[in-house]
C-alpha cells in the first residue's frame, strides 16, 4: 500500500469513528436540538407572575417592589407582557403602604378584583386587600377594601392575621380565600383556606388550616430537619377532566430550595383538611437552567395547551434580586395527573 492510499484510509476509519461515537449518545443525554427545547422561556425580570385572559387581552401582574404601587401589563400575547399601566399608588404611610406583594387580577360579575399583601414596612403586618375595579375596565378607577379578615376570632375582626399570596377558588358555584399565613405571630408559614362573603372582599367563616407544611423534608426552607417548613404561593390548576389540584411554593424562596408542590382536592368539602391530599414528591424544583423555582400562574394558550408562568432565580447564591419571570407547557397523562414539560 502506497503511503497516500495509507493516509487516505486513516482518515475514512477517523470519520466512521466519530459517525460511531456520535450514534452511541446515551439515551438520557439530549442532543443540542434537545437541549434547546429543554430551556424555559423567559418573559422578563420580576416575581410572582400572574396572568389572565379578558375579550382577547392578555393582562399580566407582579410584585412590583421597590416601586409602592399595583401594575397591570396588556398584550395581545402570551410570550411578552406588553404595556404596563398603574392602576393603584399606594399612600406615602399608613398599614398598606410598603412591601405590595404578589397582586393577582381577577374578573368576577363584571368588575377586575386585585388581591395583594401589603404592610407598613414591617414584615410581620402584612395583611391581605382588594382592590376592586369600577366597571369592566381593567384601568378604571379602583377602590381599595380591607384588610381581609384572615384570623380565627368568632367577631371576624380581632387579633387578624399575617396573610400572603391569597388567590380565589370558585368550587361548586361557592367562593374561597386560600393563602399563606402564619398561626400566630411566629414567622412560620401555612396553607389556610375560608369561604368568601358575596362581596368577596371578606372571609364568612373561619379560617381552616390545610395541611402542615412539613410533612417532608423537602419543604423545609433548607431541607434540613432543624429548619421550619415554610408554604405560600398556593394556586388553583384544573385537569381537563375536572381534578383540581392546589399547586404551592416551599422551602426557601431566596435560596435554590425554592420549588413547587401539589396538593389535590380529593373530598367534597374545600373546609375539611381530610378533602386535600398532597403528593409525596415536589412537582416542580430547580434544574441546569435556573434555581428556587415557584410562586406561579396557570392559563390556557389560544391552541389549548396549558402553560405555567413562574419566577426563578438566575443565580445560585442566596437573595431575591435575581429572580426574573418564565414560561413552561404543562401536561396531563391519561389519568390527567399533570407535569411540566421538559
């Protein structure tokens, strides 16, 4: 064999190695096309995302911190918030005019309710308020009520309580409150739920504790067993064939801990804890792409795949400055168990 002939061979056998090499890829290794599919979809800067759908509008909100006041965002789509629009300013003191968090946008007999936290400046007198529209306008004047009542009193109106993130659940035609609270005035939080009086503005009962919020160690802020269990950011999220399943945000929501469990409504009565059964694994935690997954919103997209928008950090270190707003699909099995879609 000549030496060229020699050379020329080599480099075929070379090039059928690699062919070789790269046709063995692992089976649970992604190719590049794959990994790109992978990656979240990334909406803009912010945390507590939250969205919903009106006569073809897409109106978006967020914590808006430092700014002391509630935005909406309007677009046309789902893939960009559009343009954003102050609805609310909150006065310059008083027991609603610092740190507003988390404000979810509603519509209900033809008025927007805005539910959001808000405090003096000090943590521990968070309450929860209302800002209800004054007609079917989302940026028409609004006018501000309570705070809810959020305690156990049999008055409704004593020793209220620290309340975060509340969301309404509409069940059987009747209305709900459920959000974060503390028990007393330890900084330890839970699951609570109440019914809601007609004007939706107030609880008409009770306030009924859902479940611990330590039954696993993953739902401690640092997954250890000396550190508190920690629950907020409580979501509705309804299957196709009519399960209903209570997302929420536990561990720690400035550290990669942060992640999003599920809860689902197995009995008839919201009101009784024994109807919620939660699931004995995270649903949804941090992975390659980013950290301290949670607190999101669940809509359906014009094609009728549900989508899940959520916050997450960028960074690994601990801090709430790097959280920024994401997108993923959501998917349900034949038994309509959901899953994101990764």
């Amino acid at each position: 064999m000549t030496r060229k002939v020699f050379y020329g061979a080599a480099a075929l056998l070379a090039l059928f190695a690699l062919f070789v090499s790269s046709s063995e890829t692992k089976a649970d290794e992604p190719s590049p096309s794959e990994t790109k599919r992978l990656e979240p979809t990334y909406i803009r800067p912010g945390a507590d995302p939250w969205v919903i759908e009106r006569r073809g509008k897409y109106y978006w909100s967020q914590s808006n911190n430092p700014a002391q006041s509630i935005c909406l965002w309007e677009s046309d789509s789902l893939d960009e918030p559009g343009k954003r629009h102050t609805i609310w300013r909150a006065p310059r003191r008083g027991p609603y005019s610092r740190e507003l968090w988390a404000p979810e946008i509603h519509f209900f007999n033809g008025r927007f309710y805005v539910l959001f936290a808000a405090s003096n400046g000090r943590n521990e007198n968070h309450r929860t308020y209302v800002l209800i529209s004054e007609n079917d306008d989302p940026f028409s004047e609004y006018e501000l009520h309570g705070p809810v009542y959020t305690g156990d009193s049999e008055d409704g109106e004593s020793n209220n309580r620290w309340a975060i993130d509340a969301t309404y659940f509409v069940h059987q035609d009747k209305f709900y409150l459920i959000w974060s609270g503390w028990e007393d005035d330890q900084d330890i939080q839970y699951l609570y739920i109440a019914p809601l009086q007609d004007n939706l503005t107030q609880t008409a009962g009770p306030r009924v504790k859902i479940c611990d919020n330590a039954d696993y160690l993953w739902e401690r802020v640092e997954e250890r067993p000396e550190t508190r269990g920690l629950a907020e950011g409580p979501e509705i999220l309804r299957a196709p064939n009519g399960r209903v399943f209570l997302s929420y945000s536990c561990g720690a929501s400035w550290l990669p801990t942060y992640k999003v469990a599920l809860l689902e409504l197995v009995g008839s009565d919201p009101l009784d804890p024994n109807s919620w059964k939660k699931f004995d694994k995270p649903w949804f935690q941090s992975d390659e792409f980013q950290f301290g997954v949670g607190h999101g919103s669940f809509i359906r997209d014009t094609t009728g795949q549900m989508r899940y928008y959520y916050h997450a950090k960028t960074k690994r270190e601990g801090g709430w400055n790097d959280r920024a707003v994401f997108w993923r699909y959501v998917d349900f099995d034949e038994d309509c168990m959901p899953a994101i879609r990764y």
